[in-house]
C-alpha cells in the first residue's frame, strides 16, 4: 500500500538506496589515497630510479635544453662578475663626482695631464711628483705646495693613471716615457730649469727628468726613494691587475674590494711609526685610489720597480746635478740602505736622514725639505 508521505516503496529502493552510494564512495577515497601514496613514493623514489639508470635530474633553460651542473655554476659566475664590474664602474664615477678635479689639463703628446700651478709665475720653477698609487693632493695635505709657493713658482702633476691623468693602454709607462711626456709639458708651460722633487716612486721620474741631457734641471730633491734591486715579494703581490686581460678582470672585480679592505692598514704602514695625521684622513679622496684604472697603473708601477732599479743604478755614478736625499730613519717600506747607498754613488749629493719617521718624510718635515730646495733655487 502506497504511503501517504510519498516513500518509495521498499521493492523499488534498491537502485536508489543511499547504503550503496555511501559505499561506492568510501571504495573511491580508499583507491584515490592508495594512487596518491603510489605517485608520492615514485617521486620520492625518482632521483634514485634515474641515478641507476645513470641519468641525472636536471632543471631545462628556457630553450628546454639541459643545463649542467657547470653550467649553472658558469651562468652564477658571470652574473657575479657582471655585478661586480657595473658596481665599480658606478662607483668609480661616484668618486670622481664627490671628487672633481682640483686643477688645470693640458695636452701633451696626445695625453691629458692633470696639474696645479700656484705661486709668483717669474719665480724659480719646482716640479713635484709624487708616489705609486698617489696624486696631487699628497703634496697639497702635507703643505709643501703652500710653503714652495711662497717664493717658487710651484708645479705638480698628477702622474699618468693617477688622479686625473691619462694613462694610454698603449704604451709602457716606464720612468723614462713619463719623463719625456713631463718634458713636453713643461716646455708647453715654459718652465726652464726647475727644481725636482719626487717622493718614493716620483723619485724614479725624476732621475729620468736627470740624466736627460736635452732638458736642463737645476737640481734633484729624492724622498724615500728605491734605488737600487732587492728582492721584494710584495712587489709581486700587488702586480696582479697589470697582467693582460686577466688584470683587467682583476681590477674591475675583485681588486677595489681588496684594496679598500687593506687600505687602513696600508696608510697605518707608510705613516709608521707616526699616526696617519688627522687632516689626511679628512681630505685625501681615498675613493679616487680604489678606482679600477687607477688600480691598473698601480699595479705596472709595481711590476716595473725591481727592473727601473736595476736600469738606473748604472747611471747614478754619471749625474752631475745637485741631489738632496731624504729618507726616513723609521720606513718601512723602503729600507734606509737604499738611500745611504745612492748617496755613496753620486757625485754631488747631501743625505738628511729624518729621525722618527717613516715612508710619509714629506709629512714629518716639510720645512726641511723646503729649506733644502730654496737653496737649489736660489743658488
């Protein structure tokens, strides 16, 4: 009898009984968990199954193509490196932008120099050249420029490669060629007869600017000078960014980060046994040093040391000009034998050996220093 609520009856229920349907879904869960547990234990199983088979699992560049180990590691370094290079590039130009130049360009020879000219311009003429890895503001900071202008004529460069100078990839910049770029260059200024004086790899130029008989000098002032060959492992610690192609690299990646990381200690060394004085580490732009260019003509200076010795030495025992040798007691980067034996070699020559300093002599005594070339210019 039918029911009066509309139930279905109890012989029609069985294709539609909820029992069933409750049933054939418990069956799907159970096979869908069992094939999930089946696809979980294959990848997990995978690196194994293909390392067996002597495959690797590797990931596929865009072209689908796949990339090795090495090459992953390749792509890694080249971005690094690209990094690296776009960074100190910027930074480079960071520098120079807080750092502008602080004199006058002239060209000579094709090359753009960098130099101050101060002083009474009829006035005896002093040429001042600083060290490795310097510039002109080595010789402004420590006040010689100030005080030889007050009765010379005083002129300074930057040396090429440093500062704001050029530095032509396609020459060698010994000694010798920066001497016969400066002689251009001041015959441009027409500056006759100065007096010249070069700190520690200046030193170099200016015994080149010496034993040239075409050009006539008054008088050599040499401070913390190398003179003579010995073997010296730094020199060829600091000469990796002058080597071909690969110094390039060098000095547009790694070098500046090493640079800036060693400076403090390197500025600590060539002050010793004196502090780094306070207005030197207020205005020289240390940032200009670490610049990749700047790096480069460094590191040349460095690899041509031990062989420029080695050339000049012959000479030394020929030059008939007034020589003033100055040399700290305390130096440690240029042993005092060195200057103790140019002195020894020379035939006209006065040694002042400064107590209680080092490489920096130019910043110890400066007084001295001028009262030695005033009497060369007044002479």
């Amino acid at each position: 009898m039918p029911s009066v609520t509309g139930a279905i009856p109890r012989e029609q229920r069985g294709h539609f009984s909820t029992v069933p349907q409750r049933a054939n879904f418990n069956q799907s869960s159970a096979r869908a968990r069992r094939n999930e547990r089946f696809n979980f234990q294959l990848l997990d199983g995978l690196p194994h199954l293909l390392g067996t088979a002597g495959l690797v699992f590797r990931p596929l560049d865009r072209q689908g193509s796949v990339m090795t180990t090495a090459e992953t590691v390749l792509l890694i370094a080249a971005l690094l490196i690209a990094l690296l290079i776009i960074g100190n590039v910027g930074f480079s130009k960071l520098a120079e932008w807080r750092n502008p130049p602080i004199g006058k360009f002239l060209e000579s020879d094709g090359v753009a120099l960098h130099y101050v000219d101060r002083g009474d311009p009829a006035a005896p003429c002093v040429v001042l050249l600083h060290g490795n890895g310097s510039m002109i503001q080595d010789f402004t900071i420590s006040g010689l420029v100030d005080l030889l202008a007050r009765s010379n004529r005083v002129v300074c460069f930057d040396r090429p490669g440093f500062g704001y100078s050029q530095r032509p990839r396609l020459r060698i910049w010994t000694a010798a060629a920066q001497a016969a770029l400066l002689v251009r260059a001041l015959n441009q200024l027409g500056i006759r007869h100065p007096v010249v004086l070069g700190h520690s790899w200046g030193a170099f130029v200016a015994i080149a600017l010496g034993v040239r008989k075409a050009y006539p000098i008054r008088g050599l002032v040499l401070a913390s000078g190398y003179y003579f060959p010995t073997a010296r492992l730094d020199v060829w610690l600091m000469s990796g960014p002058a080597i071909p192609v690969l110094g390039d690299l060098i000095s547009y990646t790694v070098a500046p980060i090493i640079s800036w990381a060693v400076l403090p200690g390197t500025l600590r060394k060539i002050f010793a046994p004196r502090a780094v004085p306070q207005t030197f580490k207020n205005e020289f732009p240390a940032s200009l040093v670490l610049r990749p260019t700047q790096l480069r003509a460094a590191a040349e200076e460095s690899a041509l040391l031990i062989p420029t010795a080695a050339q000049f030495q012959a000479h030394y025992s020929t030059m008939d000009h007034q020589i003033q040798i100055f040399h700290g007691t305390e130096d440690q980067v240029v042993e005092l034998k060195q200057a103790r034996d140019l002195d020894q070699a020379l035939l006209r020559s006065d040694l002042h050996l400064v107590p209680n300093a080092g490489h920096m002599v130019t910043y110890t005594d400066p007084a001295a220093i001028v009262q030695a070339v005033n009497s060369m210019t007044n002479s």
